[in-house]
DNA sequence: CGAGCTATAATTAGACT
DNA sequence: CAGTCTAATTATAGCTC
C-alpha cells in the first residue's frame, strides 16, 4: 500500500516478500492489539513463518479489565499453581472418561465410512476442510501449550533443587497454603481432548480424482 | 483512523464501539488474508465477538498451491475420509499413551508445588500467564473441532440412514477401497492431546496479594 | 540484511441517510 | 441499526543507506 499499488498474489522475489512479510506481520498485530482494546474482545493474531520452526507468531490475549486485575493478584501466589495442579488432575480422569466416547464415535465414523460411499456431498468436504484447518490450528496451539508448560517446569525446577535443603528467608514466609487439591467439578472449565490430525498427508491418496471449486 | 485520532483505549459508547468493533474486525480480516496471499503463509485471525456467542469469528488456513491442490483431490474421495478415521484411530492409542506421561507430569507439579513455595518469579508468572492464555485460544478450538465433527457426523448419518438398503446407482460404483486401517505410524502427525483449562476462575484464589506490573 | 524514509494506498471515525 | 461517504489517519512499497 504504497509508492506502488501491489498486486494480491504471492510476492516472487525472497528479499521482497520477506520484507513484506515482516512488516505486514507488525501491522497485523498491531490491529490485534487495537482491536482487542478499543472493543475490548479477545483476539488472536496467529502468523505461520516460513522458516522460524513452525513458531506461533504472536498471540495474545485482553480480559477485561477487572479480570486482568484478579489474575494479576493470583498470577504469584503458590496457591495458584496448587490450583491449576488441582484443576489439571480433574481434567486429567474427565479425558480419560471421553477417551472412552472418542472410542465409540470413531466406531461411528469408521462404520459410516466402510458402509456408505461415494459422491462426499460438497457439503461434507467442505466440513472436512474446515476441521483440518482448526485441527492444524489446534496442532499449533498445543504445541506452543506444551512447551510453555515444560518451560514453566523447568523454571520451577531449576531455582529449587540446587538450594540448601533449609535457608531462612525472612520475607513472605506466612501464606502457607494446605494444598488442598480439591477444586470443584462444577467450576473446572470444560475437559478438553484432542485427537486430531493436524495435517493430512495427501501422498496417501490416489491421485486424479474430482476437483473441488471449494477454494474460499 | 480518520476524522479524528482515536485514543487506544476501551470505547465507551456502545453503538461507537460496535460500529468500531465490525470495521476493523473486516479489516484484520483482509489483512491476514493478504498476508497469506503474499507471503504464502499459514496465518489466521481469531476475534471473540461481545455477545456472539463464544464463536471463533475467523480462521483461514493458507496452502500452498501444490499442497492445495492434492487437498482438493482427496476431499471428496472416500478414501480420504477412511485415511483421516484410520489416523484418529492410531491417534487415539497414541493418546491414550499420554495419559500415562500426563499423569507422571501432573505428579512433578504437584511434588513441586507442594515442596517449594514463595515468591514465584516473574518470569514464572508471565510463563503461567502464557499457558493460561493459550490454553484460553485452544479451548476456543477445541470446541469448534468438536461441533464441527458433530455436524460431519449428522451431515453423513442423514443422507445415509433414510436410503433404502440397496439403491444400484450407476454413477461411480467402482473406486470401492478396502478399508485398511493400516495408516503408518510415520506418516501420522504427532498426536495431540489437550489437559488444560482454558479460563482460570479468578475468585477462587483469596485476595490481596502482589501486583505484578506483567501487563503485556 | 536491517533500519529509516517518503509518497502513496488503504483503513476507518464520524457524519449522514 | 445497517450502509454510504469522505476526510483524516495509518500502513506500507520501494528506496536509500
């Protein structure tokens, strides 16, 4: 947008494009940020580099404002992680219970598939498509989830286990919580599992078949 | 940006803020779109509107081309949809596999948590805070997925059930694949599986304690 | 290659219908 | 309230360093 209008269409020059890239990326989130303050709406900006190892580019997240505030209070305190731990060990036997019904509607899926055939209404395809595409995305997200989580570990770790086994430190030695792993179903958000591929490999299918107009 | 400059900060006036909130929603829109096109990179948007209800607003998924082209091919061949049931199903072992890793982790938390306290570091914090937010995005998605495999679900079990048992169309009665659950476990991308909350309930840690300055 | 620097394209705030 | 219009603000393509 600028000295030259610029054609919609994939940039071939490198240097070219991965300028553009970057700053387009630096707008875009921009925008996100904006966007998310002036409504105040949650949003998310997810950007695919090319080459940086498969990396979510920017994410973020605006509550509002009072949330923000209690989260902040809770960020720090010990009593949060026993928390999340608590929480994290419900989630934990509620997937277990849905591996079961995973179970049972893969049967579903797999007798609808192996019994029925042909013409996969446009309908249909297009559905496909769009749960791969929130799979690839979901793939991403718990990617970064995961790592964040080994990071927070580590970070837990580190600092502990090379400390003396009883150094008095004088400040904040009160708030000793019992950890209580209780944690009410009812307020436990939503058990979430996963089970879907991110990619599909298209080099599995036979080639020369129909063509889909379902581009956009 | 226009008749006048807009302070970043929450619009007070509600009709204001929706008029904002549809503008640059369609603008960030377009931006990622051509980011997408002119870079040829996976990107996508999310936006939760105010009062819709809890909807991923938008998402996109860019190909490119070659890969889009094999993706048009397979979706509407039964084989494909064979080939995505053979994967959840190995996806499903592999799941269940994680449990158990999931469980040994939960139980490093957990020893941690109840071991070692006081003053998490920032860094820590910000990384919860991280998790927590991602964890917030991948719960949006993980219940799109879901209601959109409940709704391939019905897509296929309506147009099938009513048919009469044996109906001999003539159209494409050949290409009939045996259903091998084979698919190797190479191909199959990593399995995902998901054990977090998405939404920290704030009121559930007791109040007053530290502030941090971790705003962005 | 990245960091400025315009000139110009694109977005959009506020008014109006 | 949903569009349309237009001026003013932003974003950025192509350069230069």
């Amino acid at each position: 947008m600028a000295r030259k209008k610029v054609k919609l269409a994939w940039i071939a020059n490198e240097s070219a494009r991965k300028a553009t890239f970057k700053k387009r990326r630096k707008g875009l989130m921009k925008k996100v940020r904006e966007l998310s303050v002036l409504c105040d709406v949650k949003a998310c900006g997810v950007v695919y580099a090319p080459n940086e190892a498969q990396a979510v580019e920017v994410w973020q997240r605006f509550k509002s404002i009072p949330e923000m505030e209690k989260t902040k209070k809770m960020m720090n305190q010990e009593s949060f992680l026993r928390h999340l731990i608590a929480k994290l060990q419900e989630q934990l036997h509620k997937q277990e219970k849905e591996n079961r019904e995973m179970e049972t509607r893969l049967f579903m899926y797999r007798a609808l598939a192996s019994g029925e055939g042909r013409e996969a209404p446009l309908h249909a395809a297009m559905t496909i498509q769009d749960v791969t595409c929130l799979a690839w995305l979901v793939e991403v997200k718990v990617k970064a989830v995961q790592e964040r989580l080994d990071l927070l570990l580590k970070g837990r770790i580190m600092p502990i286990l090379p400390r003396p086994p009883k150094v008095e430190q004088d400040h904040v030695e009160k708030e000793k919580v019992a950890v209580t792993a209780s944690a009410s179903a009812a307020e436990a958000t939503a058990a979430m599992r996963l089970n879907i591929e991110g990619e599909i490999q298209a080099q599995d299918c036979q080639e020369g078949k129909v063509n889909l107009p379902c581009d956009r």
